[in-house]
C-alpha cells in the first residue's frame, strides 16, 4: 500500500488512506488510473502499480511493514496526476 493521505491527517486521526500496490510483469498493460511503480525507484521486491481506481482508508494498526519508499519527486507528483484525474480535482 501506498500511503497518500498528508502527515496532518495521518498524525491526527487513527486512519490513513492508500493506495493499493500490486506486482506488475514486464509487458503488462498500466491502465490510466494506475501508475508503474519501479522497484529501482521505490525499493519494492518488484516492478509495481499503484491502483487509484482502489483507493481506500485502513486503520494504522493494519500499517504493519515498511516495504519501501517514494523518494523520487518526478514520480511522486505522477501519482498526484493520476489521483487529481481520476477525482476529476
């Protein structure tokens, strides 16, 4: 999962919103609402999509491991793009 609610929220409430990740192959389609997420980029064990089309709200106590992070600002603002299309915001 891909944490995208602000640290204000995520501090102040026992809630976060993410999006989820799924492993993608080499080839596959990346569908508008998705945005590949390299494993190079992010520190993932894969190749990996973050699926907008999915976007939900967890409890923390379900944030159970750090399994990477998104450092890369070009790609950071690639999810924004995507989450401001996909709510038409």
């Amino acid at each position: 999962m891909l944490i995208v609610s602000n640290d204000s929220v995520n501090h102040s409430l026992p809630v976060s919103t993410v999006l989820p990740l799924s492993s993608i192959k080499p080839g596959s389609r990346v569908y508008p609402s998705e945005v590949l997420l390299p494993a190079a980029l992010t520190g993932l064990p894969k190749d990996s999509v973050a699926m907008v089309q999915q976007v939900r709200t967890i409890a923390h106590t379900r944030l159970i491991k750090l399994s990477g992070q998104l450092a890369d600002e070009a790609l950071r603002e690639e999810i924004r793009e995507a989450i401001r299309v996909y709510f038409d915001v």
